[in-house]
C-alpha cells in the first residue's frame, strides 16, 4: 500500500504533536514536584534561635536534625507534638513539662506557643522550641503562623505544670482517636491526676442568638462522648483538623477550641485513663499571683466570646456569663436603617443582653404607667411578640406601648417633659421624641435602648393620634379593642393588650400575620423560614 506525501505530512504531524504532549506532560509533572519540595522547605525552614528557649523555628531532634523518630518506631518519625499554650509569664513551669516529656520521649518535638515574647523568658531545655504568634514586621510569614512549625500528624495539647510519667501513654491517645476513624469523635482526652476533675459537658453553639449553653453530659462504660471538657484534661487532635479551625490556638484555650469543634458537630472522647500527673499544686505560689491569673482569664475569656460573637454563655450550674452591652455601655448595634438592623445581614436575631434591657426597661416602665393610673396596651410588632412568643420578638430592637392620651397628667414622668428630658432615680431617660409626638424611655444615657409611648385618644369610637408614621401598621382602630384591656404574658411579666389580638393584629397587618413570621422589611431582608 502506497502512502501519499500528505498522508506521510500528515501522519508526521501526528508524531510530533505526540510527543510535544509527551514532553509538555513531562514538564509539568516536574515543576509540580518541584513546588511541591519547596513547600516542604519553606514548612520546614528554620529561623534563627533567640535566648528564649531557643527562640521560633524548625522542630529539631536533640542531634540538631528534623525530628526523624516516631512515637511508634525510629523509621517513621514522630507522629506527634506536644504544645503548651495555656501559661502565664508571670509564674510557669513550662520548662519543667518540657523537661518531662523529652525525658521520656526526647524524639517528639515539644513546642510553646505564646501570643507575644513573654517575660521573664523561658527556660527551655534542648529540642524546645518557644514560637510567637503576634507577626514581626522583620520575620517572614510563616514565622509567626503555627501551622509552619508542626509537621507531624497529632498535636498533643498539654496544660501547664502536666508531667508524663508513662511513656505509652501517648499510643494509647492514639489509638483510641485512631480507632474512631473518620466518625464524630475527633478529639480524645486524658485526665490530670491532683487537678480539679474533668466533666464532660454537652456544649450547644446558637450564632443566630448569641449564645453558648453548656450542660453536663453522663459517663459510659469505655469513657465519655460529650462536645466539651471543664477542668484540666491532655487533649489529642489531628493536626489537620486543628488547623481546620478559625482560631486553632486562641484564649483560653479550651474554650476556644471546643467553641470552634462544637459548630462543626466533633466531639470529644473522655478517657478514664491513662492519667497524667501533675505535681507543681498550687499551679500558682501566692494569692497575689492567682488573682492576676483570674483577672486575666476573665479578660481573655471576654475578647474571645466577643470575637466569636457570643454574648450570652449558659453555665452548666444554671450561672450566666454576659459579654454584650449593659447599662454602662452603649447597645449593641448603632443606628437603624429601613427598619432593618446590622445584625439581620449577618443572618442574627437581636443580642440576647439587648432583649435583656428591653425587658427590664418595658418592665420598669409598665409599673410606672400602672402605679400612675395610665391606660396602656401593647402595641404594634410587641403585641404581636406577646402573641407569638409570650416576649419581644427574636429580631426586634425596641418595644411600642399605646397610652390614652388624656391619662399622662396622672405621670409625674410623663407630664412635664414638653422639652429636654428626665433621667430618673435608676438612670432610665424619659424624653419626648425628636420624631414626633410621642414619648420614648431609654435604658440609660449610654445605652439607648428604649420603649416607645404612643399617645392615642378616642374620637367618634376611633382610637387616633397626632404623629404618625410610614409603618403600615400605624394606623386608626376602633376602641373596643380596649374596653376592656385584657392581661398577657409578655417577657415574663403580666401586661395588658387588646381583647381581640387576632382581629387588632390582622386589622393592622394583615391576616395570618402570627402564623407567618417575617421581618419588618422583606425588601432589605428577608427571613428564611425553614431555618426556624
């Protein structure tokens, strides 16, 4: 069979095409191993040590050389790094857990981690190595970020003043983490023995409102399974999963991190042994040291939940703990725009210490009106709360009372506030309105906060009034809606509405307007429905 020249031509081209795709392919592969050695590099590049314990850089063997023995045989190399992260600078024994641990298995890497360089230093033996988060402008990036510095596959988080005394201990950590394979359980813990016991806790995590609940959680046979620990415990995590988090190193350390895995549904597994010791009791040698220890967890505990957006945390004792606004500081959220607050767009509801004050305050202020001798009802979207929720509504910002006009003369609050305004004996501000003709109670000067009175009189049986506003719900109604007011429930104490509610809220928004939820402007923002 004969070829032609261009089926020659072709057939060449053919060729040569192959192998450019050949050679191209070839190319290709390499460069990427070649990122791929220079991301090993840059991961393991050390920094220059410092009198710190050794200052930030490579996790080094004793030898001088990257860490090259496992926590299961010399071949494989280390498995795990211990970290420190909770201690003080003022009193430590940060050098004295280091000294343990590489006694016993002077393989593993060993590092502290502090947010800045503390003071007095760290004394630190050889193969520890102190690494500080806050960036350096004369450092390059990786040295100040921990996921550069750990190159193994667990992290090992120990509490200051632990000591390891059974050198095993670590496998068995593994092991059981191991044998949970890819399930919920992505944590396991270990207690610490002369400590304060360790409670496993179910830990419940609501963004929408703030808050944080903690409850206890019962025991089973091989340990507990819960979503967080209170008390001292060595905990084991993959490093790929610590570093999966937001804010795998923040303060206080255990609330930070089981905060982070609750949201992403891990949990933690308790065991009842092994044990690690702890020897240095008291972990702090004067009272003077121990309130400075205090104050400063309650400081860092507060920046954390603010920074996390949690305001309100629920204590498995019943206690509270509040980080949002109060009477002394300013709301929580500033101005309103198209009756849509800032939170709405980041898919939250009202703080929960901000519907903490309009409680108080709507409290505060019916027993004024009542003891006064003023008509009021509830009014508006708070009526409808009281309907819906027996309280405000989740994502409401202020409370409407209506009031009969001809009734303010019996408040002395109420009757001489024709200009400026009035803060009484418990620091609320009664004021008339700059918006209209009506009144408005802030919960304090600093926080503004408030419950609208919105003067209504009868006319020809109508309830009207002089101001009004654009909200399609501010409108007339007849008055036998209030003869008579009837008592309801509403956050928490006994207040009085219209007879009809259903009728009253139906005639001012629409029907079925306590059976579909929205918020008060769908143009801006709309509520998803299926998330409630």
């Amino acid at each position: 069979m004969r070829i032609s020249f261009c089926q020659g031509l072709l057939t060449g081209a053919i060729i040569l095409n192959l192998l450019i795709l050949y050679y191209v392919s070839r190319a290709q592969q390499q460069m990427m191993e070649k990122r791929k050695e220079l991301g090993r590099g840059t991961r393991r590049a050390a920094l220059p040590a410092s009198s710190l314990g050794g200052g930030l850089g490579l996790l080094v063997g004793p030898g001088g050389e990257p860490g090259v023995a496992g926590v299961e045989g010399h071949s494989r190399g280390p498995r795990v790094t211990i970290l420190v992260r909770e201690f003080e600078n003022f009193e430590n024994y940060v050098g004295d857990v280091a000294n343990s641990f590489l006694h016993q298995r002077p393989e593993l890497p060993f590092l502290a981690v502090a947010d800045t360089s503390p003071y007095p230093p760290l004394t630190l033996p050889d193969g520890a190595r102190l690494l500080l988060l806050s960036p350096s402008p004369d450092q390059p990036p990786q040295a100040h970020r921990p996921e550069f510095h750990i190159q193994t596959e667990f992290v090992l988080l120990v509490p200051d003043g632990v000591e390891l005394e059974q050198p095993r201990a670590i496998e068995r950590l593994i092991r059981e983490l191991e044998g949970e394979g890819g399930g919920p359980v992505r944590l396991v813990a270990a207690p610490v023995l002369a400590r304060s016991a360790v409670q496993c806790l179910h830990l419940r995590v609501n963004l929408r409102e703030w808050t944080a609940t903690y409850s206890p959680a019962t025991s089973g046979s091989s340990g507990s399974v819960c979503t967080a620990l209170q008390g001292d415990a060595v905990v084991l995590i993959r490093t790929e999963d610590l570093f999966n988090l937001s804010v795998p190193l923040g303060r206080p350390l255990f609330s930070s991190l089981f905060v982070q895995t609750a949201l992403r549904g891990w949990k933690v597994k308790l065991l009842e042994s092994p044990c690690f010791s702890a020897n240095h009791r008291p972990l702090f040698s004067s009272a003077h040291n121990q309130w400075k220890a205090d104050t400063r967890l309650k400081e860092a505990t507060g920046k954390l939940m603010r920074s996390f957006g949690l305001k309100r945390i629920l204590l498995p004792d019943g206690k509270e703990q509040w980080f949002g606004c109060s009477k002394e500081t300013p709301r929580c959220f500033g101005t309103v725009h198209d009756d849509t607050p800032d939170y709405l767009y980041l898919d939250r509801w009202t703080p929960p210490c901000c519907l903490r004050a309009l409680r108080e305050t709507t409290k505060y202020v019916i027993n004024i009106l009542e003891s006064s001798g003023v008509r009021y009802w509830l009014e508006g979207g708070t009526l409808l709360g009281a309907v819906r929720h027996q309280d405000i509504i989740p994502w409401d910002y202020d409370v409407d009372l209506g009031i009969y006009l001809e009734d303010i003369p019996n408040c002395d609050h109420l009757k001489n506030l024709d200009s400026g305004s009035l803060v009484d004996a418990n620091g609320y501000v009664w004021e008339r309105a700059v918006e209209g003709d009506f009144f408005r109670v802030q919960y304090s000067e600093a926080n503004h906060l408030h419950v609208d009175l919105w003067p209504f009189y009868p006319r020809n049986g109508v309830m009207t009034k002089d101001t009004w506003t654009e909200h399609k719900q501010d409108v007339e109604f007849p008055e036998h809606f209030l003869q008579p007011l009837v008592p309801m429930t509403f956050g928490g104490i006994t207040a009085y509405g219209p007879n009809n509610h259903r009728a009253f809220l139906e005639l001012k928004f629409g029907e079925g307007v306590i059976e579909n939820p929205q918020y008060p402007n769908p143009a801006k923002k709309r509520l998803d429905r299926s998330k409630l």
